[in-house]
C-alpha cells in the first residue's frame, strides 16, 4: 500500500517529507507531512466497493458541505488535472484503487474520550447534513447507491458456505435477516437523500472545542432515520450518549418519527451489516475476527430477538482483542 501511495502522490504537485501509515483495515489511510509543515490525509478505497462516480459524489458533498454549512470536514484536493479523484492500478489487488487526497483534521478522535458534549455536538453535526442535503443536489457525473436493502448492496453471505455456525445459529440470523427486510421496505420509502451511514466515534475529531467530521466512503441514499440507528448502535451501552446525540439532532431539526420496535430493528442491521462485510475483507487480521464475531453476532441478535432490543452488553460474549 505504501508503493501505491506513492504512485498515487506523483499525481499532485506536493512536497512530501513524510508518508506514515495511519490505519490499514477496510481502507488504507496515510498522513502526508510536507516540507513547510503542512499535512494532508492520502485515502486508499482497498475494501471498498465504490464506483469512481460514488467516490466523486462523496467528495462533492464534502467539499459543498465545506462551502456551505458551518461544519468543519475533510476538503478535498485536486491532484494535477484538476480532479479529487485519482485511479491508480494495483498489481498486489489485481484491479483500480480509487484515492482522494484531504486536508488533514487536527485533534483527536472522539471515540479516545466520548463525552456527552461530544455526543450532543455528533447529533447536531448530523442534522446540520441531513438539513444540507435538501438544498443542495449530486453533480453530474456522480452518485450514491441506494441503501434500501438489508446489507446495503452487499451479497448476503450470511450462510453456511460462509459462516462456520451451527443450524439453529444460521436459522436465527436468517429469521433476523427477514425481520430487517419487512422493516426495510417499510421504513425506507418516498425520497431519499444521502446520509452518512457510518457516524461514529472513531470518524468524528475533537479539537478545542470543535467537532469535525470524516469518513464518508458509507454514504449513500437512504432516510434519516437510518443514519440515527447506525449512531445509535456505536454509543451504545452508553445511554447518556445515545440521549445526548438525539437532544443535539433534535436541538437543530425534528427527529424522524418511528416507531421503537422498527428502529430496534435498523440498530440491530448494523451488526448484520458489518458481520457481511467482515467476510468480504481481504484485511488478515479482520478475518481472523470472523468465527468470533459471527458468535457474539448470534448472541447479541439472539437478545434483540428475545427482548425487542438491541445491546452489545449480553452475556457470554467473546473478546476481539
């Protein structure tokens, strides 16, 4: 990835000292040190399934959110022919890599110390995108993919060829998996427009006072209210966090309307989701997650299924770390 990196970096007219690596897990990230002090952030898409024309919109809606909002995000740059995004070929992965240089966000991310002055200033962050969106429309040559089906336009791969679970544990997901799809094409109706899809912690920064926000390779088409349960699902069991980051939504826009069973229902997704994903990575050290996390995965679902909520603290579960 750092040979890629540097392949990448030929195309902007920058003078970089220092390459480090930040994190390498769905994608890669560096940050760039340049000669007079500057950084920038260097994204690689290595797991992801983005189309360069969902890359571009993406990173039109933060270079417009930028413009636009008072809201502090990752602008993007334009390397030598004017475009934000850069296609390199990548012999080790045997297809394109989409990368977009950023301007880099200082402080720390929330998820070292979340706070509830955090977690209210992730609600308001939110609603101040979702209230954007509705003036502002996809430029030509770009686009979002619809999240209206249970694993966001992923194969579902949660089954035996891929799961080493017993029966009765792949009839549970399978019974969830239904579950989420009736809620689904009910919930996720009439007009969509992008949302985040991946606000948490660990993709927010907190810097004297400021909340910034990054990570927008998730975003897509959807509702509201999707955006909330994904949120929902990272502060959770934190319940002072969870009710700050829908006071500081409700602070700046209505909250959507919902009822409390259907938005279990979009929590609980989450883990399905990211269980999906998680057999898809080409990441070594997230596969060797999988047998774990397919198990906490059937004892957390199991509970939501049994109490109509959904939490992370249920006994019995295995440690990832």
């Amino acid at each position: 990835m750092r040979g890629l990196a540097r392949k990448v970096l030929t195309e902007y007219g920058l003078d970089v000292l220092r390459l480090t690596l930040l994190r390498h897990g769905f994608n890669t990230t560096f940050r760039l040190d340049m000669a007079n002090g500057e950084r920038f952030a260097l994204r690689l898409n290595v797991n992801s399934r983005r189309s360069s024309a969902n890359v571009a919109a993406e990173v039109a809606w933060n270079a417009a959110l930028a413009r636009d909002t008072d809201l502090l995000v990752a602008r993007p740059l334009a390397n030598r022919n004017g475009e934000f995004v850069t296609t390199v070929a990548s012999v080790d992965l045997g297809r394109d890599v989409y990368a977009v240089v950023f301007s880099w966000l200082p402080g720390r991310d929330v998820g070292h110390a979340p706070t509830v002055e955090k977690a209210t200033a992730m609600g308001r962050a939110m609603a101040t995108m979702h209230d954007h969106v509705q003036r502002w429309q996809l430029p030509a040559g770009s686009d979002l993919q619809p999240l209206t089906d249970v694993f966001w336009n992923m194969p579902d791969r949660l089954d035996p060829a891929h799961l080493d679970l017993d029966a009765a544990e792949i009839s549970l997901l399978r019974k969830a998996v239904d579950i989420v799809g009736e809620v689904m094409s009910r919930v996720v109706s009439g007009p969509l427009q992008p949302i985040h899809a991946d606000l948490h912690e660990w993709n927010v920064k907190w810097n004297r006072g400021r909340l910034a926000v990054f990570d927008f390779d998730d975003s897509g088409l959807g509702v509201p209210v999707q955006d909330l349960a994904v949120s929902t699902y990272y502060l959770r069991p934190n319940h002072d966090l969870v009710e700050a980051f829908r006071a500081g939504y409700a602070s700046f826009t209505r909250l959507p309307s919902v009822t409390d069973d259907d938005f279990e229902t979009l929590v609980a997704q989450r883990n399905l989701v990211l269980l999906n994903d998680l057999l898809a990575t080409t990441n070594a050290e997230h596969r060797e997650l999988v047998p774990r996390y397919a198990k906490n995965t059937v004892l957390k679902i199991r509970n939501w299924l049994d109490t109509g909520t959904f939490r992370h603290d249920v006994e019995g579960l295995l440690p990832l770390d």
